[in-house]
C-alpha cells in the first residue's frame, strides 16, 4: 500500500480493469439466473415498451383490438382509458427508443429459433435484457472519462466502484434491468460529458449531442428537464464566472439554438401519438397522480423506513459530504450538483407517491447518480491528500462495510426479505441481518394507503374519520395475512380472509348503534355478520336483522388498524391456517386480531 502525489491506496485499481470486470459479473449474472426464461416485461416496463409491438407487430398504436388478453389477469398492453375511451399508453416512449435496436434484433431471430414474433417470446426478452448491459457499459466507459478529466484513474475507479456497488444501481443493472434507472444514469452521464467537452471547445457538432441527449432524457421520464440546468450553470460559481458564460452563450448563439431545435425533435414523436389518439398535442397520461409541492414528504424520502433514499443507500452520504470540497476541487460543477441534488430531492418527494412504489430502496435517485459520483470523488481526494493515516483506514473501512451491506440488502431484496414497498421500522430491525423470513417480520409490514396518498390525504385515517363513517360508504378490511375479508364462498355465509385482491364480495358496511364505539357490520350480501356463539364466535353473515350477536365495539389502533370486540367479550382473529377463517375468541388485541381499514 501507498499514498504518493494524491494516488489511491491500491495501485492496482484500475477503472479499465474495473469496467471490464462489471462486464464479466453482468454477464454471470445473467447466465446464473437466466432471467430471459421468465416474463422481464412487466409492471412499469409494460409501458415503456408497447411503443414497439404496438407499432411494429399489431400496427395498432390506439390499441382497439380487444385480443390483447394473455390469461384472466394477463394482458400485453397496460393502457390508460380516458374519460372518452381512449386508450393510451401511460408513460412516455424514450425507453422504446433505446429498446428499439434490440427490439429489431429479437424480432429478426425469433423465426430462425421457431419462436413467435410477438414481441415478447424468449428472443426479444434476451436481446432487451441485453440493452441494459449495453447501455451500463456505455454509460460507464463515459463516465470513467469524465472522471479521468479531473482525477486519478485509482479515484475514478474507486468511486465507480463506490456508485455502482455500493448503491441500488446494481439492482436496478442487473435483476432489474429493464426499469428506466440505469438507462437514464447512462445517458446522463454522456450529456454530463458532452457539456464538459462543448465548454471547453464549443462546437455544434457537441450542442446536436447535448440537444439530442437531452431531449431523449425528457422523453424517458419528463422530471429530467432538469438536466438543462447542468448546461446552464456548469462553470458559475461567482459574479465574473456567471458574466463570462453570458458572453460565452452569446457568442455561441448557433449551438444554443441547435440545442432547443434538436431537444424539440426528439420530442416530437411522443407529441405525435398524443395527438393522433387523443386528438391533443399534449396530453396527461397520470390521470388521477399529481406532484404536491406544498407538501414534499422530505424527512420519509430521506430517511424513513420504508423506501429512506439515504437510509437504505447510506454511502450516498459521502456524496452530501463531498458538496464541502466540490466547491474548492472542482468548482464548475458545485452550483449545477447542488442546485439538480436540492431540486430532485424536493421534486421527486413532492410526488404523490413519493416512495415510488414496488423497488428496493428509492429507485428515483437512481437517475442521477452520475452527476453524484463527483462530490464523492471530490471526497475521496480530499481524504488521500489532506486526511490521516488513520482517517484513510476509516473511510476505506467505512466504504467497504457500505459496499457490503448495499449488496447484502440487494441479496436480501432478492430472496424478499426487503418488503417492495411496506417496510416499517419494526421490520427493517427484525429483518436487518435476517437470511430468512419469520412470521414476525411478516406482521411488522405496513402497507402503503395508495388512495390516501393520491389524494394528498394522510396515509393514515383519523379516529374521527372512522368515526364519522356512514352506511352508504363500503369499506374493506385486511387481515395480518395481507388477504382481504369477505366470502370465500358466495353461496356460504361464513366470513374468512382469503384474497389479495378486494372485489364486490370483499365490502362491508359500518353502522353504528348510537352507543359509544358499538357497531353492526353489514356484509356485502345485505345480511349482518355476527359471531355465530354456537359457532364458537365463528363470524359468519346470514341476518336480516340486527340483535346483540350482531353488535362489535370498533377499537381505534392508529395507524389504519381497527379491533372488534364481539358481544361475547372476544376480539376477531384470523385463524392461523385454511381457509383464515375469522372467530371471535381471543382475549388480547394481538396482530391477527388487528385489521387494516380502507374507505372506498
């Protein structure tokens, strides 16, 4: 080990040698798992992709066929329906875009492998798999060149290595390739590069590049306008820098106008289909979803348990800590690296659903770690030419235990033992170095309120909004088992917890007494749920009218969690095994007579 002249501490590290064997690991990974074999296209994918069969194989882009249905909860297409009955596709094409060569790949040698060219048999999944391998490589290749215009190869390295394992970005290259996150980290990391290399020589070849990337950026996901700030402000961090880029713009008048004619060309697809079907130039497509800027959920983006940006990738730290020597090593790109960090983090958290949905950690982030990994590489040269012997050690050991526990948690994502979307505290501390699943862990999940949130309510209800429910409005309860209340079967009255997913038969209606918290609950075939006390409290719904079996005191248990004490002085439990019935005889409010309340 060494330190001479600001050199990192293994000579060896090399970022060449680093890319490739990114490179390498990708492509185990790939073989190991084989994820080709199994359906990649789905969730928010299905979206990004229905551009291309859609126009390509079904020539059929406002999507009116009706024989798009796989199975009974499959279908090809995952369009929004507006108001008028339209249909269309919810997200924006830039992904179909990068897709697309590989799309045309598969679609040539699915034939020659006897496979259906439907756009999404086996050759068209292994060929778009292979676009993200693609496009992390790129990305990367670019990204050690930009670093290598300021540092050391062993920091450039170092720092890569930082990124790519140490945060969700690995999961989001590999395992879950396909998602919009590190094609977006690529192709910021080229427009990053591109306005590096335009400042330094302007050229009109690097402002088509810079309009182009840019554009593209937007088209994958519209919040990345941001990127044009990075343009804007690189190299203004005083009175005099700022004046000297007014006169380089000026000067420069040609590029900037490329820049805006080329953006606006990439765009002008997507503006074309809004039009052609929904007759608007533009539309839209998250009906229902808006930003609340008036109430970022901050201090939960940041560092709460259920999706915490710097919670669950903690060795982002180092890049908040980096902003202090950006300023002084490289400062072109503080205010550009300050101003995109404070703007993403407060639009991204202002989104409605802020914590994004299903994904392992806050996969929105994930864009803009290439802009990022310069504070942390400022970090890293500060410690190897200012630090102590005993602070290099320290970070080096502080690192290596982020890496470590980045990749662990990816692992533990992976076997499901990092809940997607309803982590708690309670389960990130029983699940934190947990190599399986316990019933506790399972119990300790909460939730998101999806519809809550939506409309920019409280996820939780209030004590008096239950309170103040009325007959008229249906609600649905579920079970620690995550399965909803209702009928098993509708020919039987008896009441268990048996679906995921709630229908008709899994409403019920609250009707309070007019004494204190008592109620009667009405299930959805017009009949009262009572515990049946011959049953053994055994809760099944056959009245037609209301008497002392009938009655339940609601108890209030925070958090959108009810009890019900049955008239027999019992609290409702689910069963512990098939089929979950519910029985009134527990003595103690525990986590299986807890059910979760929703208010349609």
């Amino acid at each position: 080990m060494k330190l001479h002249n600001g050199r990192f501490l293994f000579s060896a590290l090399s970022s060449k040698n680093l890319l490739r064997f990114i490179a390498l690991l990708w492509l185990v990974l790939f073989m190991a798992t084989q994820p080709w074999k199994k359906n990649q296209i789905n969730g928010d994918v299905t979206s990004y992709y229905a551009y291309l069969p859609a126009t390509f194989i079904y020539h059929d882009l406002k999507l009116e066929k009706s024989e798009y249905k796989i199975s009974e909860n499959t279908w090809l297409f995952w369009p929004l329906v507006t108001q008028e009955g339209k249909k269309v596709i919810k997200t924006t094409m830039g992904l179909s875009v990068l897709y697309a060569p590989f799309f045309f790949i598969g679609h040539c040698i699915a034939p020659l492998l006897n496979e259906p060219q439907n756009g999404y048999s086996t050759p068209y999944q292994f060929c778009l798999l292979l676009s993200a391998w693609f496009y992390l490589l790129t990305g990367l290749y670019f990204l050690r060149k930009l670093l290598l215009l300021y540092f050391s190869d062993g920091i450039a390295a170092l720092s890569i290595l930082t990124v790519y394992f140490g945060t969700n970005l690995f999961w989001y290259s590999t395992l879950e390739g396909l998602m919009s996150h590190g094609y977006i980290f690529s192709m910021l990391i080229i427009f990053i590069y591109q306005v590096v290399k335009w400042h330094r020589a302007p050229s009109l070849k690097r402002a088509i590049a810079i309009g182009f990337l840019g554009g593209l950026l937007t088209l994958i996901r519209p919040t990345m306008i941001l990127c044009f700030l990075i343009f804007l402000l690189f190299d203004v961090y005083s009175k005099e820098t700022f004046l000297r880029k007014v006169k380089l713009l000026q000067a420069n008048f040609k590029s900037l106008l490329l820049i805006g004619v080329f953006s606006f060309l990439v765009i002008i697809p997507q503006l074309l289909y809004w039009h052609y079907v929904t007759g608007h130039w533009l539309f839209f497509s998250y009906e229902g979803e808006r930003f609340y800027f008036d109430r970022p959920h901050l201090l939960e983006g940041l560092f709460g348990f259920r999706k915490g940006w710097l919670l669950y990738t903690p060795i982002m730290c180092f890049a908040i800590i980096g902003l202090f020597f950006l300023r002084r090593r490289l400062a072109a790109f503080f205010l550009p690296v300050l101003t995109v960090l404070l703007l993403s983090v407060y639009v991204l958290l202002s989104w409605w659903a802020w914590w994004y949905g299903g994904g392992f950690g806050l996969r929105a982030f994930v864009d803009f770690y290439g802009l990022f990994i310069l504070p942390i590489a400022c970090f890293y040269q500060f410690v190897i030419e200012q630090g102590k012997r005993s602070l290099k050690y320290a970070i080096l050991a502080l690192g290596s235990c982020l890496v470590y526990l980045n990749l662990f948690q990816t692992w533990q994502y992976y076997k499901e033992l990092i809940h997607f979307d309803s982590m708690t505290k309670e389960a990130y501390m029983l699940g934190f170095r947990a190599t399986y699943s316990t019933a506790e862990w399972y119990e300790a999940l909460d939730a998101p309120g999806y519809e809550r949130a939506k409309q920019g309510l409280p996820e939780a209800y209030s004590a008096e909004e239950v309170r103040q429910i009325r007959p008229s409005d249906k609600i649905i309860l579920k079970g620690n088992n995550f399965k909803m209340l209702g009928f098993n079967d509708p020919g039987a009255p008896v009441i268990s917890s048996c679906r995921f997913n709630a229908g008709r038969e899994e409403t019920f209606s609250i009707i309070y007494t007019g004494s204190g918290n008592t109620i009667y609950l009405k299930a959805s075939n017009n009949k009262f749920v009572c515990a049946d006390h011959h049953l053994g409290g055994k809760l099944i719904a056959n009245r037609d009218a209301a008497a002392a079996w009938e009655t339940f005191e609601l108890m209030w248990r925070g958090n959108n969690k009810i009890a019900l004490k049955a008239d027999n002085g019992k609290y409702v439990r689910v069963t512990d095994g098939e089929p979950f019935e519910l029985i009134a005889d527990s003595d103690s409010i525990s986590k299986a007579a807890q059910f979760r309340i929703f208010i349609n």
